[in-house]
C-alpha cells in the first residue's frame, strides 16, 4: 500500500486544550497512521468569531494509507470522539470547540469537492497554520 504525506491542523479551546490535541494526536496514531512530527503549540485568538477561549493550534505531519476521503472520515469521527457537537459548515459561524482537525496537505493532491478541499484554501490567511505548518516544512 502506498503510503501519503498528510499535514493536519489541530486547534482547541474548549476544556484541557493541551490534553484535547494530545488526545486527538493518540486517535490519529491509531486510526490514520504514524505521526512522524508535530509541531510547538502556539496560543491564538479565535479565528471567525468572538470568543474568551483562546486556541491551542498545532500541526503534525502524519504517513497515511487512507485515501482523502477516508481521512476526511476518520478525523471527523475522532472530532466527534473527543466531544465536538458540529462541524462548521457555510451556513454556520464558527463556534468554540474541543478539537478541530484540518487536512491542510495531503502530498501534492488538490482535491476541490462542496466538502473536501485540499490544500485547505483557507490555511494561508491564518498564522496559526502557517507558523506551525513552517516548522515542518
């Protein structure tokens, strides 16, 4: 089987952040593939919406056999997991969360579906992605 390249965003602000994407990052080990390298964490203000939580953001690199659709699958089975209510959608404003996990890269795969886009088209605007995402690179 053809092993992938992923690159996941982590991001929580609801709860024990750090234990939340330590938690998620255990999850992803174990239903997507071996995390090879995960980035500090950085503290930033919510992104899209008015909160008092401030974020936990991270990235990890991880080596996949699953297909970007059964990524898309198992991470938000492991969102739901870890308690999240409701992926944001676009009639939706971002809310609070426990954990949020972005595909952000999945080799050099573009994927540009109503519900699947890779790379993540927003990643660039957010610095809570790139800094961690630069370590990596």
């Amino acid at each position: 089987m053809t092993k992938h390249q992923v690159f996941l965003g982590l991001g929580s602000n609801l709860g024990d952040r750090q234990a939340n994407i330590q938690r998620a990052i255990d999850l992803i080990s174990e239903r997507v593939g071996e995390v090879i390298r995960r980035s500090s964490l950085i503290e930033s203000e919510p992104w899209g919406f008015e909160s008092e939580n401030k974020f936990l953001n991270g990235v990890i690199l991880c080596e996949t056999t699953l297909t970007p659709r059964q990524l898309l699958r198992k991470t938000q089975k492991i969102e739901r997991d870890l308690g999240r209510q409701k992926k944001t959608s676009k009639s939706h404003i971002y809310s609070d969360r426990p954990i949020d996990i972005d595909i952000l890269l999945y080799d050099d795969l573009t994927v540009d579906e109503p519900d699947l886009k890779i790379p993540h088209p927003l990643m660039q605007e957010r610095d809570f992605v790139m800094i961690p995402l630069q370590e990596l690179l």
